[in-house]
C-alpha cells in the first residue's frame, strides 16, 4: 500500500492499434481529451507504450492540458504523468516499485508518492492548498480523497440532468460522483 498525490487532469491508457500507438480516455479514442492527447502524445510515452504492449501491459496516464484544465493549472505544455501499469491478461496492477523504475528507464514522469499517514491525511484535507488530494494505492482498490480548497473551487451546487449529460461528454463524471453521494467534495 502507498498513497500518490491526485492530479487533476484527465485518466488516458495507451494502447496499440493496427501497429500504431492510440490514446484513449476510459470509453473512447474520439472525445476531445483523447483527439488532444493523442495530438501531444510525446515520443518517450509512445515508445513507451509499445514496449508495454508487446508484454501484455497497459500504462495508464493522467493527462493534463490548458485546454482541459479542471482547477489546477500545470502550466502552458500538456504534459502526460504515469499513474500505473496494468496487466492487460489478469487486470493485475505492476507493484510501485517496478512502475517507478520503468518510469525512470523509460525518463517519464510519474506521479509522486506522499509520505503521509491516513490521519495526517484526513487533517491536510482542510489545510492543504493547490493540490487536489491524494489516492490511496491499497490491495483491495484505490481511494481518492480530496482537499477542501480543490472542493470548494468545484463544488457542484445544483445538479440537473443536463448537467449530469455534460460530465459524462466531457468525461469528468469520475471527478463529480464524490460530490453526488456525499453531497459536497
């Protein structure tokens, strides 16, 4: 178990296709986030992904951009950061370990580790600014936990179905499902 610090972009998987390199969000090649992201796909992550497929093994990206930003911004460049490496045979996640030292072989960037307790957690989620929060890499699933200055700049105050239409084109559901069962961020 460790815990990584969230980015607040959008979750791509790399995969090959008829022999070429293809990013897509979690349903699709032809949203925009994807159009994008295969368009700044830089040449370290490609290779990289086909290397990863030849072993049956799917990294899985987040993907940031000015155009698709959420709150934070990570500046001008889009900019891939590996999240994980999953087996595309199993559905097994690489240990942290192995994902670290690929990502350095490979000069990609990943996300960082947070040396942090649950509880120092749970109270740096009421003081902790400009980051979203953090997930918890544990062996029965992952779990994000947010930051209230990232929840109180995305705050859903009203949600109407059309809304609900919007984050799912937008693909941005995942980063709104806290907020529709709890209520808040």
């Amino acid at each position: 178990s460790y815990v990584a610090e969230k980015r607040d972009g959008s979750m791509i998987t790399g995969v090959v296709v008829n022999d070429k390199v293809r990013v897509k969000t979690k349903k699709s090649f032809y949203s925009d986030v994807a159009i994008e992201a295969q368009a700044h796909l830089p040449a370290a992550e490609e290779k990289f992904i086909r290397w990863c497929a030849r072993y049956n093994l799917c990294p899985i990206f987040e993907f940031t951009s000015p155009n698709n930003k959420v709150v934070i911004d990570y500046g001008q460049d889009p900019g891939y950061t590996l999240l994980a490496i999953r087996s595309m045979i199993d559905g097994a996640y690489t240990r942290r370990d192995l994902v670290e030292s690929l990502a350095r072989t490979w000069r990609i960037p990943v996300v960082p580790t947070a040396d942090i307790t649950f509880e120092q957690m749970q109270k740096a989620t009421e003081t902790t600014e400009g980051i979203e929060g953090w997930v918890i890499y544990a062996p029965n699933g992952r779990y994000k936990i947010k930051t209230k200055w990232y929840c109180d700049r995305h705050r859903l105050i009203d949600i109407r179905e059309r809304d609900i239409a919007r984050f799912v084109v937008e693909e941005i559901l995942d980063d709104m499902i806290p907020n529709l069962i709890a209520g808040e961020c």
